[in-house]
C-alpha cells in the first residue's frame, strides 16, 4: 500500500468514528430545542398571537421567537405538521445542509486529505448543536456561501446574500467585506431587495414588527443573553466579558479586520475566496453576544479548509508545525462546559488562532509568488542583456 493510499485510508477510518462520535452527541441533545420556535412562530401568526414577548418580559424563554418576522412566514408551509414531525422535518433539512456544505468546502481540498477534514467537519461540536438543535446558522452560512459563489451574477449574488443576512444576522460582517472588495453592486441590490422584501410583506406582519422593533434596545443589550447562560465563573472573565466595552472592542476589530480582508481580495482576485471565507470566519463577533453562542462559529469551517489546504501544500517541518496549530485551533473550540466563560475564553483563542494561522499561510504564499516574480525579471533582464551583448 502506498503512503498516499495509507494516509487516506487512516482518514476514511478516522472520519467514520467522528461519525459515530456525532450521533452519540447529538443524541444527547435536545432535539430541535430552537426549531420549534419557528413552527410556533409561524401558529402565532396565523392566529393573530403575540410573536414575540412583551417588552417587559423576561428574554430568553424556551420557544421564544428573536427573528425578524418576515422570517416566521416561510414556516407557515409547514403548519399543517404537528409540532413533533416537524423537528423531524426540520432535521432533515439542516442535514442535507451540513452534506451540501461540507461537500462544498472539501472537495476543494487534495484527495489524500479529504478523509481527515470530513472527520473533523462531521464532529465538530457546532456543527453537531446546531443540527441537532435546529437553528438557522446553517441556513444563513450555506446561503452567505451562495452569494460569493455567484458573485458574477450580482443580482443572484445579492439575493443569496439579502437573505442571508435577513434570515440571520450573522453574516451581516460580509457587507463591509464586499463593499471594500469593490462589490459596491452587490450590497446596493442586496439592501434594495432587503428593503422590498420587508415593505411587500409588511401587510402580514404589521403588529409583529412593532412588536420587533420595540424589543430591539433589549436585543442590542448582553443584559439578558448573561441571564440566561448563567456564566459568570471566573469572575475576572465575567468582569471583563460582561462589560459594555468588551464587545464593542471585539466588534470593531472584526469589522476593520472584515474591510482590510476586503482591500486584500481586491489587490489578490486569485485568492479572493480564502480573504472571504477570512471575513466570513469573524462573523460571531460583530452583533452584541456572538462571541458566546457556540453554534455561530460553525462560520468558521470554510476558512478551515483554506488553511488545510495551505498547510498541506508546505513541505518538511512547516507542514507539521502548520497541522498541528490547526488541529489545535479546531480542539480549542470543541471546549464545552456550563456556566464557564473559559471555554468561551478557548473558542476566541481558537478563531484569532485560525485567523492568524490563516493570514501567515497567504501572506507567506504572497511573499513567495513575490520572490518568484521578481527572480522572473532579473532572468529576464540577465538573458536580454546577454542577446543584445
């Protein structure tokens, strides 16, 4: 068997107890405890109930509804399923999202490789939670991935990326990413379509709306997302994470990391995917409390597969060295524990660790296509000078 043929096999074994790691997980979690909100919401509405609480209420309660509500209509399809059969339903799409995705950003990868990154995608612990639980991360993820893929089709691009955003604002980091990519288009019919989408079904969803609109000072506030993960342990963490300045401070650094990601994809169109998927990777830090949902960070996983690639094709020592930063890069934010912000502490370290480890490998195959050019020119000029001698 030849080392090529070994390796890949070791990762087809390594990826099919990664499977099996997922399901026992999963298994342990509570099936759709965030989808069902989108069901209820969608009742809610066609019964004229309240969608969301009252703006007094205590935030944070089970099946509570947080979306826009525009958001809420696409479920009303799904209304003639009890509430039971659609969790089933539901799982089922995130699913067949995860594969999508996962094919996606792998197949991109060497062949000898991909056994490996398909088991670290199948048991990384986000992607497991946000399955399992029903969110809409994934949705938002796969349609912010569908914009950059058709980013030469702007009107099918700012569709993808109007509804991306619209759906969940996570991605809404890739605004300020494009419009310094010089995709100015993009972003303009994107909030064009954003805005007629929100005016046409205006109508249905009026009293929703106010009602949105007034909880909105609530949502912006880490006041209640403190209340309801119950982490306060160490204190200094608590001091330091529950404080105002915090995620101010954390969403401006993603932001000017986002636009200088941006200027570097318009100076490098070749490499202009691997500076998206850097910008797409910062998105948990740029709302209020990102930095503490584990499940956001499921945007992460394009950007993993670019440095996979890159750290693959260095040779000797750097190779390993390079994996094995990674390797701990994806453990760091596998770390769960309750009522801990360490772990929280761990997956920051784990995305800024990514990102740097990210920017060397393109700044260093910069360097290196740098160094070449130049060498290029000099043989050039050496054999020009030679002739006309």
């Amino acid at each position: 068997m030849t080392r090529t043929r070994l390796v890949w096999s070791a990762g087809v074994a390594l990826a099919l107890v990664a499977l099996v790691l997922a399901i026992l997980v999963a298994n342990a979690l509570p099936l759709g405890y965030d989808s069902r909100a989108y069901w209820l919401a969608a009742r809610h509405l066609i019964d004229g109930a309240p969608v969301f609480p009252a703006p007094d209420a205590t935030l944070g309660a089970r099946d509570e509804f947080h979306y826009l509500p525009i958001v809420a209509l696409p479920f009303v399809a799904t209304l003639p399923l009890p509430i039971g059969a659609f969790v089933w339903v539901w799982l089922a799409v995130q699913l067949a999202l995860a594969i999508a995705i996962g094919i996606a950003i792998i197949r991109t990868l060497p062949a000898s490789l991909r056994p490996w990154a398909a088991a670290g995608y199948v048991f990384f612990l986000p992607t497991v939670l946000e399955v399992t639980l029903g969110n809409l991360d994934l949705v938002s993820l796969a349609l912010a991935l569908l914009a950059w893929h058709w980013r030469t089709r702007r009107n099918a691009s700012a569709v993808a990326l109007a509804a991306a955003v619209g759906i969940k604002f996570l991605p809404a980091i890739l605004l300020p990413f494009y419009l310094a990519a010089g995709r100015v288009g993009i972003v303009a019919r994107a909030v064009a379509v954003g805005i007629v989408g929100l005016l046409v079904t205006l109508p249905l969803v009026w009293q929703p709306t106010l009602d949105y609109i007034a909880l909105i000072p609530r949502y912006a506030d880490t006041a209640w997302v403190r209340i309801i993960v119950q982490r306060d342990e160490p204190p200094l963490l608590a001091t330091i994470f529950w404080s105002d300045a915090f995620p101010l401070v954390l969403a401006l650094a993603a932001l000017a990391l986002a636009i200088v990601a941006g200027r570097m994809a318009r100076r490098e169109p070749e490499r202009e995917t691997e500076w998206h998927h850097l910008a797409l990777a910062l998105s948990p830090y740029l709302s209020p409390f990102g930095f503490i949902w584990t499940t956001f960070l499921i945007t992460t996983l394009p950007l993993f597969a670019v440095a996979l690639a890159r750290a693959w094709a260095l040779d000797g020592p750097r190779r390993a060295i390079a994996l094995a930063l990674l390797a701990l890069c994806w453990f760091l934010l596998q770390l769960v524990q309750l009522h801990d912000l360490m772990p929280i502490l761990w997956h920051l370290v784990g995305v800024l660790g990514l990102v740097a480890i990210s920017l060397a490998l393109l700044l260093n195959r910069s360097l290196s296509l740098a160094r070449w050019t130049r060498s290029s020119r000099v043989n050039r000029s050496s054999l020009d000078r030679s002739q006309s001698g």
